[in-house]
C-alpha cells in the first residue's frame, strides 16, 4: 500500500502531469498527420526527457505513445486518411460516419473506445503479465507467419463485391514492399542499380499515397463538375456519443481490447493487425454485418479499442522481459535505460514502485489523452467547413511534408506520388484500397518470418506447422477463407435463380 | 453492367500484363540462391504468380459472365473532369517537389499553394491568394518546423532561414 | 524503424510559439567563425544506436554553441545515409553518426564507395557484443558450448541481427575458430533474448544490455566477449579470446565522419566539441545504461582504426563468401 501511494503521489506531481500533458499533445499532432507517427514522435521527445526525474521521463514518453496511437483516429474520421497505419480500419466506417454529418460522434466513440481499450489492456496486463510474456516468447517465425496469413485472410471480408478484386489488391500490395532491399541477405531487387532505390517503399509513404491520393483528385473533379458538397456550418453538429450508444458496445470493447491485447503481446506485429482483426471479428459477431462499411458505430470502436489496447500489450513484453516488440517501444526502452530503469522480471522485485507508477502513468496518459481529444472535438469538427477544394490542397502539402518527414528524403515524396497514382487507377479498376495496405502492412512481416522460419529448419516446411500455436492459426484463417468462400457460392446461386426467373 | 464488364477486362488485362513483366524482371534481375528453400526471388516471384493467377481469373470471369454477378453501380467512365483532377493533382505534386528541392519549404510552399488557387482553382480574392498559402505555411513551419522539430525540406538554391 | 529529426535543445518544446520567433537565425557576418547555424547529425539506424546519438549530440550542442541535432536517413543497411553525406556541402554542418557499417555495406555491393570517400573526424566509442545461451543448456562457458556442439553432430543455431551485418561476421570468426558447424538466424536486433528464451535458438550474439536482466534472473548466460581486451559490461564475462576461440577481436566502432573536403580547422572544432562530450560524467553514465562503452579516438588514430577494421571486415568476408566487392 505504501508503495501505491507514494507511486500516486509521484504520478500526480506537476511533473509527472505537465510531462504527460504535453507527451499527450505532440503524440495527438504526430498522430493525427499522416507520416508522422508516434514513433518519430517519441524520438523526439526522447532527448527532453534525458534530464528530468524517472516519473515525469516515463510520463513525457507513455502519454506521447498513447497520444500518437488516437490521433490517427482523427485524420481517419475527417479526411478518410489515417493518420497512422494503425487508424486504417478505422477509415471504413469512420469517414462515412464524418459524410453523414457524425463526425463528432465518429471521433467521441473512437476516442472512448481507445481509451476503455488501452485501461482494459492495462487490467490484463496487471493481471497476467508472466503468462501473457510467456506467451509473447512462444511466438517464433513459424506461429508469427501463421498469424500474418491469419490476419491477410480478413481480406475475405473487406473485399467487398469481389473476392478476386479483394485479392488482387493484398498482392499488389505485398508487391509492392518487395522494392527494395530484401529483408533478410540485403539483396537489392528492382532498384535498377541504383542506391536511392534501396530505401525501397516505406509502408508509410505508401499509405498516404494510397488513401490521400485518389480522394484529392476526386475532390478536385467533383469541384469543377459543380457538384462539390458543402457541409453548412449548421450541418455539423458537435455533439458526444450517449451512455446508451456506449453500453451497446460493451461486448465489442472487450472483444477487441482482448485482440488488441494478445497480437500486442507478440513481438513484431502490432497495431494494424489488431486493428483490423478486431473490425473483422465485429462483423462477424454483428446482427447486422450489412451496415458495416456505411457507417456503423461498431466498426469504428473495435479497430481503436483493438489498437489502443496494443499499447499495454505491447508493454508486456516489454516491462516483463525487457523485449520491445516495435520501434515505438523501442524508444521507450531507450528512455527508461537512459534513466537507470532496466526492465525485466527483477525490476518486480527490485523496484516494485517504478512498475507501479508506470502502470498508474499509463492510466494517467489514456485520461489525460481522451479529455485533450473530447475537448477538441469541437476545433477538429469545424476543419469540416472549410471548402473539400480549399482542404484538398492543404491535404497534398501535408501529404509531401508527411512523407518527407519520415526518413528526410525527397525520393519518398516522389514515392507517395507515384503510388498514388497507381492507387487512383486500381481503385477505377475496382480494386479496393484496403485490402491493398494490408498487403503493404503485413507483407515484410510474412516475409521476414516466413523466411527465417525456413532458415531456421533449414529448409523443412514441417516447421509451420509444428506447433499448435501455428495450427490454431492456419485452421482460423482456413475457415474464414471457407466462410467466405461459401456465403459467395449461396449467392451466386441465388442470383442465377433469379436471373432464370 | 456492360462498363463493369469492360472495365474488369481492361483491369485483368494490363495487371495481367504487369504481372508478366514483374516475373521476368525477377528472373533476370535478381539472383537465385541454388540450394536453397527461400531466397530473395522467392516472395516476389510468388507475388508475381499470384497475380498473374488472379488477374487471368479475373478476365475469365469476365469474358464469361453470362449474369451479373454483383449488384455493383458501373463506375462512370473518366470524363475530362476527371482528367483535369488527376492533371492538377500530380501536376502540383510535381511542381511543388521541384520547388521545395531548389527553395525549400517556406518559399516552395507560398509560391505552390497561390498559383495552384489561382491558376488550377481560379481564385481571385487576394484575401484568399496571398494569406491561405502564407498562413498555412508559415503555420506549419512554426508549428511543425520551430515547435516540434519536425525537418522540413531545405532548398538547394535559396532557403529562408 | 521510421524516425525523424530530434531536437538536442530541451527549451523547444517547452518555448512555445514566441521562443520558436527567436530561434531564427539572424544573418551573420561573412567571416564568422565556425559553426554559425545548426549543425546536422545523420543516423543510419534507430534503437540504442539512435539514442546514443542523441546523447551525443545533447551534450556537443551544450559545448560547440550551437544546436547539434540528428536527422535519421535510415535504409539500404546504412548505405542511404552514408551516400546523403558524401554528396553534401564539405562545410562541417553535415556530419555521420558512423559505424563499420561502412565497411559491411560496402563489401555486400550496396555502397559504391568506401569509408576512404568521408573523412574521419572522432571516435566515440565502441560497443562489445556477447555472446549467450540459455541458462538450462547447462553451458556455462565456451567450451562445454564447443563439446556439446561436437557431440552432437548437430549444426548449432546462432541468433545474428542479419546476414551480413557485424554480428554475423563476428559470430562466424567465433564459430570458425571453435570448429562448430552453424546455422545463423537474421532477426531483427531485440529480439535475441526472446528467441533464445523461447528456445528456437541455441546461442544469440548481440549487445550485452540485452541480456543483463535476464543473466540477473538467471535464465541466461553470458559466455564471452568479442573483445581481446575485457571491458566493463552490463555483464561480467570474460573475452571470448581466453575462453578458446584465440585471437578473437571484433568490436563495433562508432564515430563521426564528416564529407571528404571539409576543411581541417572546421573538423578540429567538432573534434574538440566531441572529445568534451565524450569524456563528460554524463556521457559515461549513458553509455553504463545503454551497454555502451565511450572511447575516444583523434581524427587521425581513428581514420588509421577505420582502415584497419575494414581490411579486416573485407578479408572475413571473403572468407564467408558474401565479399562482393572481391574480383
């Protein structure tokens, strides 16, 4: 007990609160532009927090992790681009909630439901941490692979129309990550000799080319066909979701929270996969699967509580083992090294008060974070009434200074560009864009771990499927490819029927 | 459903197409590693198969669709509006990437931003030329630039700054 | 690993938007004295690597009086990055956060230069990787390791960051000289402990600091380091050279590079700004944290290092056969 209150009593300090203010802030702006990421937002506040006190370290740098992974929720409910890879399901139903006028609502229940997701995610950690790292240490390349394929096989249920179309767009995708250095003997493959080709795409450069892209030149065809849709300032209304609205979804909170959890838990996978097997799972589950992608309330809560639920638990390995399962993480093992804070099982029995403040400082980060975004629900909201055109232009330059900024290099804005153009045209050929950033999202992890698999059993393919882990997985993804596969079959059928009658 | 027709055999045929350049590329661009199970080829050279499968699966549904599959609206084809959208857009892309390489981000982006409103967009109110592209700019470059340390690009020939 | 600049000034941040008016440079006087503007700091890699970095560059901006920053030009294994400063103005504001990553990437084919095309400006410290296994093995040093290899007929598997990379090379002289034959598993770095734990991997070498809270828990040991001398690490261990595997000496050098004609008095001032930083108690306290060991090294003694650590890396190579560079 004493160790709790004086870990309060330090969580609550000025420092600690004026750290995690501001980590909250520049994590939500980082956030909320598409390229910058919480990652780079914590690279940069790393050096600021060298010289203060542990506490007010360890609040500066959770409070701009967690700032980081809601801001992308922001951009995705008012421009339809996420602002980072995570927030890409959040698109799906998010942006057309913004067209129906909701957008308040949209970014009010993504906001809670990132914030019930992490706290949730904290609980299981507080609960669980040794078996969940336990976990987190029996996932080797094998089960990661199976997880990936797992993860590719929503594809299934984001493809819309076509499940041909839906695929084609996850392998497009996946080949476009193939440019580049390969991950593994550095060979370089399609860079035509040249050393600025090796950079290859990132996977952030590429979602901005893909998701801004093709809206702005929409945008911009739509203004000169005078059909442009104004929002009138009356139209957008700022109001919160309602108790009740929230209660519906207490099962879909947990849902995807535990998701979130579990694929947080596993090193190198994260945010977006969670994200969207949580939306997937919603679908599933839901009584009403139809709605989903036209607005429904339910596909943007299960990607932002799946995704913000990733944060603690991706802190599990972290704290437990001393592992980070991400760059983000990463960071944020540097910040609390630099401090004297080595995670890890002794640090539980050394210094319980630390883990007790991180714990309390994680909570703190996820309050302070939901009341920045619910206040500014307002200011976001207005952004709406600018002209689409006049917001189209602005778009683009954050779009170059968004890819610019990720590894300081004009060659990816170029990138961006080049992407985006491809992407305008797959998306007039009826290729859906989603299932193309899963692609881009999970292909280097399927190949990264698919192939050190294979190094690893020294060429036996027997290796994917040795462990019931991997099993578990390949059998899910299997029946969801099965699912799908029959429901498309019952309405070929049915369609003939018709067409005969 | 005529369009969604034409549209999946033309989609089909140039990925198809695509898919078949991207195989070959592979096989004498990158090399194999003989003996063993995976190597650099290998993901890209499946990729590549899967979408020549795919797309061929794609055109054949097509070619033989007797009745329309999906309830799906044809999308309406490119008018030169559309034209002028993807024009303007990539137009500015381009332009602005010179620009921010030979002046940097705060010029690069005023000079950018007013002759796209005024030329693409036909604006004409000062108001609107000169103060959206010096405010946005110099917004984002407080903001952004001196606030968040966040690098924007440098010019080449002049830079602000 | 995506990362952007960082500002070495904690006053930024906190400023606000009426400090940031201040911050514009004023122009200066033509025959002011070096450095007059921000001096900018490529990094080729994010993790500890990075955080190093910007401890670095911290605390030169507190000593050379103006701000130091690090801009990451992550990709290509480093060759990015290196390539963006050879092509830039000679003039002292463009300089590398350096590693014998130069020498890897050369040799792999991916750099069309080498490290001769920079010039060396200091040393600032090196780092010492170990190399582990898991505490159950029930090898508690070297040569039980070397036995049970032999016995086994097996090919042991060894955990590296990536073929290719430093800590491949440095695994296989150690593998070579004990005579065991190995399979070497690329993974991202980090991940070294998890897999060892998990035990999908027989014996991981990598930085020591991943290591020290699970050798405290006592799940894994630490059996040597590649260093011919002992240094302090956040392990006691003893050199891989005593335990067996003769002769043994690789260790990863960090410094800083500055492009090929910048002029001598300009690399002198960041060579005094440097050695100030990295003698500082600060700097040794960040290095015991991180598992990093500060050294330094003049630009001269450590241009002579450089050439000698690249021959080396370029013979190993060879010897792996992923010299591409070797007509």
């Amino acid at each position: 007990m004493d160790i709790f209150l004086t870990a309060l009593a330090a969580s609550l300090s000025w420092q600690a609160l004026l750290g995690t203010f501001f980590g909250a802030l520049v994590g939500l702006i980082f956030g909320a532009i598409p390229g910058l990421t919480y990652s780079m937002a914590l690279a940069m506040v790393l050096p600021i927090t060298f010289s203060m006190s542990h506490t007010a370290a360890i609040a500066m740098l959770l409070g701009t992790y967690i700032g980081g992974m809601t801001g992308g929720a922001v951009s995705a409910i008012l421009i339809g681009v996420p602002g980072t890879p995570s927030a890409a399901a959040t698109v799906l139903d998010g942006e057309v909630m913004a067209k129906q006028g909701k957008a308040s609502i949209a970014i009010g229940i993504a906001t809670i439901a990132g914030c019930v997701g992490g706290i949730l995610s904290l609980i299981v950690m507080l609960v669980s941490v040794d078996a969940l790292a336990r976990v987190a240490i029996s996932f080797g390349p094998a089960e990661i692979t199976a997880l990936v394929v797992f993860g590719l096989s929503t594809i299934c249920g984001l493809a819309g129309g076509s499940l041909v179309k839906g695929l084609i767009g996850g392998v497009i995708g996946l080949m476009l990550m193939n440019i580049g250095q390969d991950p593994i003997d550095g060979v370089p493959r399609f860079t035509f000799g040249t050393t600025a080709m090796l950079q290859g795409v990132d996977l952030l450069v590429a979602m901005i080319g893909l998701f801004a892209v093709p809206h702005v030149v929409t945008v911009f065809a739509t203004y000169w066909r005078g059909k442009e849709m104004r929002i009138e300032a009356g139209n957008v209304r700022t109001e919160l979701p309602s108790w009740r609205l929230l209660l519906s979804q207490r099962w879909n909170f947990l849902r995807s929270a535990a998701i979130g959890t579990v694929v947080g838990a596993i090193p190198g996978t994260g945010g977006p996969i969670a994200a969207f097997l949580a939306y997937d799972q919603a679908k599933r589950w839901s009584k009403h699967p139809e709605t989903f992608g036209k607005g429904e309330v339910s596909g943007v809560v299960a990607p932002e509580a799946s995704n913000h639920a990733v944060t603690g638990g991706a802190m599990i390995p972290l704290i437990g083992l001393g592992i980070p399962g991400d760059p983000a993480t990463a960071i944020i093992l540097g910040g609390l090294l630099i401090h004297g804070i080595q995670p890890g099982p002794l640090l539980f029995m050394e210094k319980p008060d630390v883990i007790m403040s991180i714990y309390l400082l994680f909570v703190l980060a996820y309050v302070v974070t939901a009341l920045i975004q619910l206040f500014g629900v307002r200011a976001f909201v207005k952004a709406l009434r600018v002209p689409p055109h006049l917001m189209a232009v602005g778009i683009l330059v954050m779009c170059v200074i968004g890819s610019f900024a990720i590894r300081n290099s004009l060659f990816d804005v170029g990138v961006m560009g080049l992407v985006g153009f491809v992407a305008y045209w797959l998306i007039k050929g009826g290729i859906p864009a989603t299932p193309i950033l899963l692609g881009l999202v999970l292909g280097p992890t399927l190949e990264r771990e698919a192939r050190t698999a294979m190094i690893m059993s020294e060429g036996s393919p027997a290796v994917f499927v040795e462990s019931y882990t991997a099993l578990l997985f390949w059998a899910l993804a299997l029946v969801i490819l099965g699912s799908q596969l029959i429901t498309m079959m019952r309405s070929r059928n049915q369609g003939s029927k018709k067409a005969a009658a | 459903m005529a369009a969604d027709r034409a549209r999946d055999l033309l989609t089909g045929t140039l990925l198809f197409v695509i898919a078949l350049v991207w195989i070959g590329f592979i096989l004498t661009t990158i090399p194999d590693s003989p003996g063993s199970p995976s190597s650099a080829r290998t993901f890209p050279l499946a990729s590549g198969i899967a979408l020549a499968v795919l797309s061929a699966v794609l055109l054949a549904g097509a070619i033989f669709r007797t009745s329309p599959l999906q309830a799906k609206k044809a999308a309406p084809a490119l008018d030169a509006l559309d034209w002028r959208g993807i024009a303007a857009t990539f137009g500015f892309l381009a332009v602005y990437i010179l620009l921010l390489k030979l002046t940097g981000f705060l010029i690069g982006t005023v000079v950018a931003l007013a002759a796209f409103l005024y030329l693409m967009l036909g604006k004409r109110s000062p108001w609107l030329l000169i103060g959206y592209p010096v405010g946005f700019a110099v917004a984002v470059w407080l903001i952004l630039g001196k606030l968040l340390a966040v690098y924007l690009p440098q010019g080449e020939l002049i830079n602000l700054f | 690993m995506r990362l952007t600049r960082t500002t070495a000034t904690t006053f930024r941040l906190f400023g606000a938007a009426a400090a940031a008016g201040l911050l514009l440079s004023l122009p200066s006087p033509a025959h002011a004295e070096f450095p007059e503007k921000t001096i900018e700091m490529t990094t080729l890699f994010g993790g500890p690597a990075q955080t190093i970095s910007q401890v670095l560059a911290d605390l030169m901006s507190k000593n050379i009086g103006q701000p130091v920053i690090t801009v990451s030009r992550p990709g290509g294994g480093g060759a990015i990055g290196y390539t963006f400063l050879q092509s830039a103005a000679p003039d002292g504001y463009s300089i590398v956060f350096s590693s014998n990553s130069i020498s890897t990437v050369y040799y792999q084919g991916n750099l069309p230069f080498n490290y001769s095309a920079l010039a060396p400006v200091a040393q600032i410290g090196m780092e010492v990787p170990v190399l582990a296994v898991r505490a159950d093995s029930g090898w508690k040093d070297l040569k039980a390791l070397q036995d049970a290899g032999k016995a086994s007929g097996k090919k042991l598997r060894v955990g590296v960051s990536g073929l290719g990379t430093f800590t491949h090379l440095a695994s296989a002289a150690l593998f070579n000289r004990l005579g065991l034959q190995v399979v070497y598993i690329p993974y991202g770095e980090g991940r070294a402990p998890a897999e060892l734990l998990g035990g999908r991997i027989d014996a991981a070498l990598q930085w020591a600091s991943q290591f020290a809270p699970h050798v405290k828990a006592g799940t894994i040991n630490v059996l040597c380091m590649t260093s011919k001398e002992k240094v302090d690490l956040p392990v006691d261990t003893v050199t891989c050279d005593s335990a067996g595997a003769k002769g043994l000496d690789l260790t990863i050098w960090r410094g800083i590079h500055a492009p090929k004609d910048t002029p001598p008095a300009v690399i002198a001032k960041l060579e005094a700004s440097i050695k100030q930083a990295v003698e500082s108690p600060d700097f040794k306290k960040a290095g015991d944290n991180l598992g990093f060991s500060p050294l330094f090294k003049s630009a001269k003694d450590f241009g002579a290092m450089v050439a000698e650590n690249d021959k080396e890396i370029g013979e190993l190579m060879t010897e792996l056969g992923i010299n591409k560079k070797k007509k």
